[in-house]
C-alpha cells in the first residue's frame, strides 16, 4: 500500500458516518516486505476508515524481539488475520482472525433461522464468529502448539526461519547468474536465473522445473514486478542448516545448465 496515494481515494462516509474505503496492509508473500502501519493508521483514523491487516506471515514477526520493529502500528488496527499452518505448521486451513469490535465482528458473521433456536441465556455461540455454522477442531492443534513451544519456542521457530532464508539468500547471491530480487526480511527469498544472454524469464521456468525433478527441496514459481522468479519460504520447524545448504547446492546445479 501507498499510503499517500490512498489518502487521496478515500470514498465518503457510510450511514454510520464511517468511511466505506478498507485499508488492508499486507505483508508481502513474495518478498516478505512490511508496510508502514503507523502512517497508514494515521490516515485511516483521520478517514474513520477500518484498517485490516493481513499478516498471514508477518505477523508473526511480533513474537520476536529482533523483527517486532516491522510490525509498529499494527496495535492500532481494527482487525487482524494471520494463519497458524504457515509457521505453527499445524494442519492447513488453520487461520486466525482478531478484530478489535466484537459488535461488528458478530454482526458480519452470525446466521439466522427459524430452526436455529436462541435465548437470552445462551453461552458464546462459536457459529457467530465464523463462516461455518459446523467446522473441526482447528484450535485444539493450534493450541498444543503453542503449549508446547511457548513464546520462547515462537521466537525461536521465527528467529531461526529467518536466519535460514539469509543463509538461502547470502549463500545463491554468490553465483554470478543467480538474482536475489528482495531485501530478505522476513523468511521469503525471490531467486531469478538472469543469464549473460537469451531469456531470462525462461531459464528461470525451466531452473524451477529442474529443482522440483531433482526434489532436494522444492520451491515454488511466482511473478514478480512483470518478471518470473522462484520463491524460497522457510517455515518448517525442523529446516536446518544442512538441509538450507543441500537445496542451495540443488538451486545452484539447475541453474549453471541454464547458462
């Protein structure tokens, strides 16, 4: 988000007299770049506009001490989504929404029907808050997760992911033909095959098909600013140090036969 140029695109007030825009900051899958929360709060509070922030990785980057720096501003948003299978590494489809007004957190979700019987008694209903009137149990392993790992483990999960993509990326940087397109932040690293001659978006597919044949590591393709780019995210507790150089080596293999 720019958020200078979002100042500008505000629509009005709703009937409630709160602007209809939605401000979302995402943290940028490909790269794993921050975007400034504290100046697009600024302008969201001054358009009394609802801030989202999207932070499937990075925010995540609050539990540790080293990174919580990029996540400034994000206390003053109203709501918050981020998901447990990404560095949790619980099961898929484990996401985690906080919003700062339950009124109408409840309002945008909860159903009703004839044969959906209430009263004023009743406890919290969990079909409220969610999409889905029924679901699994998707906190029970999301919190044994985090009962057994603590915050200490947290911190040490995101710390340790992220030093592993700086070794990724320090360690391809060294090979002439190998581009390392971000500013490696977080846990996300975009690698590009740019050959002395020929297409360089090509010898990047064709590098990323040798990788997954190879299956030492596989990474997945992306775009990236109109170009073609393979895309490193560490996030799996058990990735160590070896298994960062052995897919290196791997990365590093498929694309000399591109040169």
């Amino acid at each position: 988000m720019i958020h200078d140029s979002h100042h500008r695109r505000w629509t009005g007030p709703d009937e409630a007299g709160r602007a209809r825009s939605r401000a979302r900051d995402r943290r940028n899958v490909n790269t794993g770049a921050f975007d400034p929360l504290d100046a697009i709060a600024d302008v969201t509070g001054r358009h009394r506009a609802w801030l989202h922030v999207d932070g499937a990785f990075g925010l995540w980057a609050a539990a540790s001490e080293t990174l919580k720096p990029h996540t400034r501003g994000v206390e003053r948003a109203d709501s918050w989504a981020t998901d447990a299978h990404k560095w949790l590494n619980v099961p898929y489809d484990s996401g985690l929404v906080f919003v700062a007004h339950p009124a109408a957190h409840r309002a945008a979700m909860s159903v009703s029907a004839a044969y959906l019987l209430r009263s004023p008694e009743e406890p919290r209903e969990p079909m409220d808050w969610t999409p889905e009137a029924s679901r699994r149990a998707r906190g029970f392993a999301v919190y044994a997760a985090l009962r057994s790992l603590g915050r200490r483990g947290v911190e040490d999960l995101v710390d340790r992911c992220c030093r592993l993509a700086r070794r990724f990326a320090d360690r391809l940087r060294q090979e002439p033909v190998i581009q390392i397109l971000n500013e490696v932040v977080l846990n996300q690293v975009l690698v590009r095959v740019a050959p002395p001659t020929g297409d360089a978006d090509a010898a990047t597919r064709e590098a990323l098909r040798v990788i997954q044949e190879e299956r030492v590591c596989w990474l997945g393709g992306t775009r990236w600013r109109d170009m073609d780019a393979m895309r490193i995210s560490v996030s799996n507790w058990s990735t160590t140090e070896n298994d960062v150089d052995r897919s290196a080596d791997s990365i590093i293999r498929a694309t000399r036969r591109q040169v």
